[in-house]
C-alpha cells in the first residue's frame, strides 16, 4: 500500500513540473534553426507571437494574407531597404515591423533607432528600427531601444537567419512601454 501512494505522489509530481514547463512561453517559440525554415517568433509583452496566415479570409485581390512578408529593394528617392513583416491573422492582436536600410542585410547586428512608425512604403530613414501594433497600440523603438543580429545571410541557398530583441514605447505615451523578447526569425530570403 505504501509503495503503490508513493508511486502515486511521484506521478502527480511528474505530471505537476511537466506541466509547468509547457507553459513556459520560451518553449513555444519554434526552435532556432538557419536552414530556411520559415519561422519567425517573439516574446512580446509576455506573450507568445508566431505568425499564422489567414486561413479562410481572402483580402481584396483575392489571396489569403500571408503573416510574414519580405520586402526589399529601391523604393522611393533611390533608397534601399529591407523589411520584415509579421502577423498573427488567427488568434493574436500583434504586428511586427523591422527595417533595415540595406536592400540585403549583412550578417552582422544592426541597433534600432527611433522609429517613424510606418512600413517602408512611406518613409524610408537610413536607420533600422521596429514598430509593433499590440492592442491597437502602436509600439515604436528609440535611440538604442534593442538590436537584430542576421547570424546567417545567404542568398544563394535563400536564408536569412538570426534573432532580435526591444524595448519599445507607445506612440502616444512614452510612459507605456512593452519589450520583446527572444525573437527568432529562420526566413526565405528570395531577393533577386
């Protein structure tokens, strides 16, 4: 009898600190990898983000929304620039947005500045810097604010991998401040 309540007071244990790291959130990012995996994941404000498509929604022009998107090249007044954007159109109220003032980033770290608060299609600094939507709120980087490291550049095999990391500050209030933490990104970087 005693060895059959041991038994199960060590299987309730078990059961007890399995449980609670699966809801560390760090375990449910997607592992870091630099094969072009597709991945892109963050901690953001304590939160869990990984991009999911739309599923089921089609936007105007008759597509499902893609949750990452690469832009990148010459835009407007001849300069270059490359951007990362990420969605969670199924279950989550966040929208990253990293720029990097290169038309291809090198694999190096790059330090966020303060940020205009808009994709590049609309402003276009020669500094990189992130914005992220939360809540209906927008979060922008500032002067030192947080960094993106490219670990791995390569356009022949198409990857573009590394991690990044912020403090950002509410547009509107300087005071309301988020962080995102442990971010990952493994992409497929099809840049001409």
């Amino acid at each position: 009898m005693k060895y059959l309540f041991l038994k199960t007071i060590l299987f309730l244990f078990a059961l007890t600190l399995s449980n609670c790291e699966k809801n560390d959130p760090e375990d449910q990012l997607p592992p870091i990898t630099q094969t072009g995996a597709n991945t892109f994941g963050a901690i953001v404000d304590g939160r869990v983000f990984i991009p999911k498509d739309s599923k089921g929604f089609v936007a105007p022009g008759g597509r499902n929304t893609e949750a990452i998107r690469i832009t990148s090249g010459v835009g407007l007044n001849n300069t270059n620039y490359y951007a990362i954007a990420a969605s969670n159109f199924v279950n989550s109220n966040i929208y990253i947005y990293i720029y990097i003032p290169e038309e291809r980033p090198r694999q190096k770290e790059y330090i966020f500045h303060l940020s205009p608060g808009v994709p590049s299609s609309l402003n276009k600094p020669n500094f990189p810097h992130i914005f992220c939507y939360l809540n209906d709120r927008k979060y922008i980087s500032f002067e030192n604010s947080g960094t993106i490291n490219f670990e791995k550049v390569d356009f022949i095999e198409q990857i573009c991998a590394g991690n990044f990391s912020a403090k950002l500050k509410n547009e509107m209030d300087e005071n309301d401040t988020i962080e995102i933490k442990n971010g990952q990104f493994d992409l497929i970087c099809t840049i001409p």
